[in-house]
C-alpha cells in the first residue's frame, strides 16, 4: 500500500485536458519534491516533471505539474491517443525515509 | 548518450540468493545517486533501495530491509542489489534509475535501464 493515492485510472477524449492528482502527507509531499513519470505497456517509465513543476529537456509543454500544501496534480492538455499510458508521482518521505511512487493511474484517451 | 544496462535476473527458488548489476554510461557516475524500482507483473512501480554518489548513504524500502543489500563500485561505474533470502512477493522487473543529485533526497530519475526480471518460484 503506497503512501501517495493516485485516481486508479482517468479519462478524456482527444485534444482535452486531464489532471492526475496525487495525494499525501506532510512528512512526503508536503515536505519534499514530486517528480511525475509516463510509462507505456513494457517499457521503462520515463520522467515528465521534477521539483513539481520543471520539465525536462524533450517533454512538450502539454504537460505541466504543480503542488499545494500535500497534494500534487499533473495536467496534460491538448490530449493525443499516444498519451495513453501510466502515470505515476513519486516523492521521498522524510519521516519512513523511503522512497515513494504512488499506485499510478491509467490515462485513456477516448 | 547516457546508457544504464541491468543484468543479473534469473528464475531462482524461495530462499536462494541473486546479484543485480547495472553499467552505466555517458555521465560522471560517482556525482548521481541511483535507485533500484521494481514492477511486478501487472502492478506499479515500487522503490526498493538508493544509494548516495559516494556510496556513503543507503536506503531501503521497509518490504526488503535486512535482506537486501545495495552498493556501488565507481571505478567501474557499476550499481549493484544483491538479493538474499528471496521471496515469492520479490519476482518482478528490476531497473536501475539515475538520480542527478548527490544525495538522492531529491529522488526524481532522468534515466532509467530497460529492467531485468526475477521471478522467485519453487
């Protein structure tokens, strides 16, 4: 059982936005940084968004993130059906000193 | 081009033992910290054990504490898990992550292997 609570799944239809939200605490999100990860089907996930809302180099501006107080939320507009995929946050937990992914959340693209 | 390759997963009986390795390259890898998230088969990802630039801070998730054990060899730029005591509940994909900080408070991952599997069955 993960400490970050993600939406199982969310869905959109195509050009839409979407937000994935991820849930915490203060000892995790509320202290720390979240990053967000994209994953497909049989392949390792890939990083969209750090330090809660930086992009890296490559990842198109349709997805952004941000935080506030022990919550985390990824959007992605401008829905396209390759944006099927998992989701996933993840932050470090000051207090359990571990690492956290939440259970991730399945985005469908209608 | 950064690269991280895993080796080391291999069907192994409840109770026996596993290494994991994972070459990097194309950056300086005693400056990154990296981790170790495991997949099993049709779940989420889950954080198992990161380990500092140095090798001087290491964690655990609390699932294989005791019986894991992560490290490091930066003169040949290689992360390492060695798996103890094996469970049924270990068999999954294993990756390795690169952490661009030192510490691997920050714990975001730019980089990720492609996994190696561990499946654990008598």
């Amino acid at each position: 059982q993960s400490v970050l609570t993600q939406p199982p799944s969310v869905s959109a239809a195509p050009g839409q936005k979407v937000t994935i939200s991820c849930f915490g605490s203060s000892s995790n999100i509320g202290n720390n940084y979240v990053s967000w990860y994209q994953q497909f089907p049989g392949t390792a996930p890939r990083l969209l968004i750090y330090d809660n809302n930086k992009r890296p180099s490559g990842i198109p501006d349709r997805f952004s993130g941000s935080k506030s107080h022990t919550s985390a939320t990824l959007d992605i507009t401008g829905l396209q059906t390759g944006d099927e995929a998992d989701y996933y946050c993840g932050t470090w937990d000051s207090s359990l000193s571990v690492g956290s992914f939440g259970g991730g959340t399945k985005l469908t693209v209608l | 081009e950064v690269q991280l390759l895993e080796s080391g997963g291999d069907l192994v009986q409840p109770g026996g033992s596993l290494r994991l390795s994972c070459v990097a390259s194309g950056f300086i890898f005693n400056n990154c910290a990296m981790s170790w998230v495991r997949q099993a088969p049709g779940k989420g990802l889950e954080w198992v054990s990161g380990i500092s630039g140095g090798g001087d801070i290491t964690t655990y998730a609390d699932s294989v504490k005791g019986r894991f054990t992560i490290s490091r060899d930066n003169s040949k730029t290689t992360l390492y898990l060695q798996m103890n005591s094996l469970r049924a509940e270990d068999t999954a994909v294993y990756f390795c992550a690169k952490d661009p900080g030192y510490s691997g408070y920050d714990f975001y991952f730019d980089q990720w292997g492609q996994g190696t599997l561990a499946t654990v069955s008598s």
